[in-house]
C-alpha cells in the first residue's frame, strides 16, 4: 500500500469518522483512485476550456460505408425503417474513444433506433426506441438465445463461445451474453450481451471490447501470485485486528487501475494485461467496511497491477 501523505490522510479520516480500522480505510479510500481519476479529466478540459465530448454531423454522402453498415443491422436486428437518417461522429475524451453513429428518424423527428460503430466498423451498440408487445406468453430462455444468434448472424457478429441467458426482471425479457475469452481466458467485463424482449424481438445488442496486450511470453506461477497476494495484504491487515483468506486465484485479462497506488492513474488507457486475479476475503475488524478485495498480479512480472474493493 502506498504511504504517501494523501494516503495516510485518507485513512487518519476514516479511523476518526467512521470508527473503522485502519487497513479496511485504507483499501477503501485507495478503492476510489479510479472514480477521482475521471473527475480529474473532467476538471482539466474545464480550466483548459476544451470540450471532453465532441461531436460533427455525417452523412450518407460523405460516410456511406457507415450509413450502410447501420442499415443493414437495421434490418437484421428487425428494427423499423425511419423517414430519415442522421448521423454523427462522436470523440469522447473523457473515455479515450471516438463511434460514428446513425439513428432512424420518423416523421415526426422521434428516434426509432440507433446504430453506434468504432473506427474499424465494429459494432458497438443498437437499440431500439418503441416498447415491447403486451400479448403472448413471452418466450423461454433458450428460445432466447437463438433469437439473439440469429440476429447477430445476420449482421455479421456471429458469436463465439457458449451463451447465457439471465431473466430481466427489471425490462423484462431476457439478456443473453457472450463472455469475451483470449488464448483460453476469459477477458475480465468484455461481452457481446443482446436484450431480448418477451415478445421475442430484439430490443438492444452492446459490445464491450478492450484493446489487449501480447501475452506474455512466460507466465508467473499461481503460487508465486499468491505469495504477492498474501505478502501485500499482509501489510494491509496485520495488527489491526484483522485477517484475510484468499478466496480464488485465476488467470484474466484484466485493465490494469489505480485502486492501489493513486499515482498509477495513467494506467487506465493502457491495453489490457493478462494477470493472476486474487479474490481475498477480509476478516475481524476489516470485515466492518470490507467484503471483498480484488487484486491483480501481472502474469508476466508479478507485480500488482491494480483490482477492486466491495465495501
């Protein structure tokens, strides 16, 4: 854990306010690093004066790949046809991506849907605007699943893997996903997921995929992460009255983060590294704030590269 003087401040506070213990304070404030990275970014494009988020208006004439590209995801996905078309190139500085986007217009001006793509064409997301039928039974979760295959199929994003589909308590319907895996491991929150409303239409597909780094050439043993592991956390609980026990260890792809080290905030628009990810569950009067601490060890050097807190 790093020792410098925001650091320890963070934790004097928590100790004092919340009568908490000082290695649980100290996990949890280091824990916010990332969301305080992007308040930064927000910060600096106001006293620059620059715009985090700009946007210009393309059209079929000059971007007819794009137009084309949404139209046929239109139709494969089922989505109706609008009067018109808009659309638009995004730059998003805040999360470091640019999407060109095309959106069905009715008559009247309303969006019917959107298509939204990345600079090699690739989809990011769809959506439908109108709402799903009321009649019929709905549809079962492997009905589901088929559904959304076909869809994607028929785009062209025929997934790999196997798919799982979760009851949508919430929109109702199903949200069927497709984990993201590379050289046999999974690469950590990337999927391809589909929301398929009760009536058995298409309401929405999103694709979330991070650049990754080579694999490393040679990776770290599982005990050696876990020696890291226990060494860190080590530091972190013992003579706070309080234990730990390491839950998991797998290998991931994961987006190396400043949840540990403040100063490693660069960190975040870095590709994706594979790594040794450890599950420990914290113990006695850690136990109060923490549930869960989530570490990455880098494969290639064992060094921590960074994880997550559930408070």
């Amino acid at each position: 854990m790093t020792t410098n003087g925001a650091a320890k401040a963070a934790i004097a506070v928590t100790i004092v306010v919340g009568g908490l213990a000082a290695s649980g304070g100290a996990i949890a404030a280091a824990g916010s690093s990332r969301s305080a990275a992007l308040q930064s970014n927000r910060v600096a494009a106001m006293v620059t004066g620059r715009s985090a988020v700009s946007e210009m208006a393309i059209y079929a004439d000059d971007r007819p790949d794009v137009f084309a590209r949404a139209a046929s995801m239109r139709d494969a996905l089922g989505f109706a046809k609008g009067a018109t078309r808009k659309g638009r190139h995004v730059a998003d500085g805040l999360q470091n991506s640019t999407y060109d986007e095309v959106a069905e217009v009715d008559a009247a001006g309303q969006p019917l849907s959107l298509a939204q793509f990345d600079g090699s064409g690739r989809l990011l997301a769809a959506v439908r605007f109108d709402a799903p039928s009321r009649n019929g039974s709905g549809i079962s979760g492997d009905e589901a699943v088929k559904t959304a295959q076909r869809g994607l199929t028929s785009a062209g994003y025929a997934p790999n893997g196997r798919a799982r589909a979760q009851a949508n308590e919430a929109a109702g319907g199903w949200d069927v996903h497709w984990d993201r895996a590379q050289g046999g491991f999974r690469v950590r929150g990337d999927e391809l997921s589909v929301h398929v409303w009760q009536d058995g239409r298409i309401q929405s597909v999103a694709r979330v995929e991070h650049e990754l780094a080579a694999a490393p050439a040679r990776t770290i043993a599982q005990d050696q992460a876990r020696s890291v592991v226990t060494t860190r956390c080590g530091s972190w609980f013992q003579g706070n009255d309080s234990g730990f026990s390491v839950q998991s260890m797998e290998l991931e792809w994961v987006g190396p983060n400043a949840a540990f080290d403040p100063a490693k905030m660069d960190l975040a628009t870095e590709p994706y590294r594979l790594a040794w990810v450890a599950n420990v569950k914290p113990s006695g009067r850690a136990a109060d704030s923490l549930r869960l601490v989530t570490l990455y060890v880098d494969a290639a050097d064992g060094s921590v590269i960074g994880g997550d807190v559930v408070e």
